[in-house]
C-alpha cells in the first residue's frame, strides 16, 4: 500500500561544486509535507541517506521488480534518463517474465524499445541474483549505456501482498 519511493528530492547532473547545496537540499525534502505524511500513514520512520553517483547519460533506463502480486517478475524500460520513468512522465515499454521459467510472457520488442532477447534475458539474470543476495523481492533501478548495464537501485518491494521481513542493516554498516 506503501511506498518510500521518490520521497525525497533527487537531483541529476549536478556539477561538482554545487554537490553541498544538493545533498542539503535532498535531507531538508526528508521534511516535506509529503515526506511527513508518507511516515505518519505508513508508521515507517524513513531514516535518510544521500547517495552521490557518477553521471551516466544513459540510452536506456528502467525498473524491474524481481516479484510482483501475479508471481510475475516485470521488466519497465524507456529510452533516455531513469527520471523519466520513475516521476511517471514516459509510459514505459514493459515486459511479464515468468518467474519459475524465466520466460518472457507479455511485451514485444519493437524498433522504439531498442532491447534485444539478449538484453531482456541479462537484466531478468541479474534480478533475480539481486534477490537471492537480499533474501527478498526487490525493486531495482538501471540505466544502459552502450549495452552496459549499470545498476542505480535496489530496495525491498514494499507493496506486495506477501508480507517479507526485511533486515535493517544501516546499525551493522556502522550507519546512524
């Protein structure tokens, strides 16, 4: 029913010198009304980390979920930056993969999805080892960049119907 993501602020392409202001203004957007509300609904007390990663001005970006309410997993990909399809402004070419054959049961490709089989089945690959390192069902962010995978995300899937026990590692990290 919940879901932390896009929460907080996020911003792309930042130079160099403008990173202090960023990361400030990513902590304070922790304080928004919507971020409060989300914590007050929820009764999940979000505690909030700035994660400052190398630009890579992708051809391709999208999310998986390596699990979803079906038994499915699903594979969303959009040509250009992930910020597109996480705000929700580009309507993402999605593919069903079944989860026991790891086959693809919905979704084509097509001249504008630009994957290929071969693509489709190393991002399903690499969801499912996400997974099996967390021990749970994640949502993952990637981009592509000149058939270069590079992962960008991976937290558990909050909305299942399933309920999981996730571990909270940020004490054992040495995170506060």
């Amino acid at each position: 029913e919940y879901s932390a993501a896009g929460i907080a602020e996020s911003f792309g392409h930042v130079e160099y010198e403008n990173i202090p202001k960023a990361v400030k203004d990513t902590l304070l957007s922790f304080f928004s009304t919507r971020a409060v509300d989300y914590m007050i609904n929820s009764k999940n007390i979000i505690k909030p980390a700035v994660l400052i990663e190398e630009w890579i001005d992708a051809d391709k970006a999208g999310i998986m979920m390596s699990e979803d309410n079906d038994g499915n997993r699903i594979i969303q990909i959009i040509n250009g930056q992930g910020e597109d399809i996480v705000s929700g402004r580009i309507t993402p070419y999605s593919f069903v993969i079944d989860i026991n054959s790891g086959e693809k049961i919905d979704g084509n490709y097509t001249s504008e999805t630009t994957i290929t089989k071969e693509t489709l089945d190393r991002l399903t690959q690499i969801m499912q080892w996400l997974e099996g390192v967390e021990g749970y069902p994640v949502d993952i962010e990637f981009l592509i960049k000149d058939n270069i995978i590079y992962i960008v995300q991976v937290r558990p899937i909050t909305t299942l119907d399933t309920e999981y026990e996730y571990e909270d590692e940020t004490e054992e990290a040495g995170i506060t």
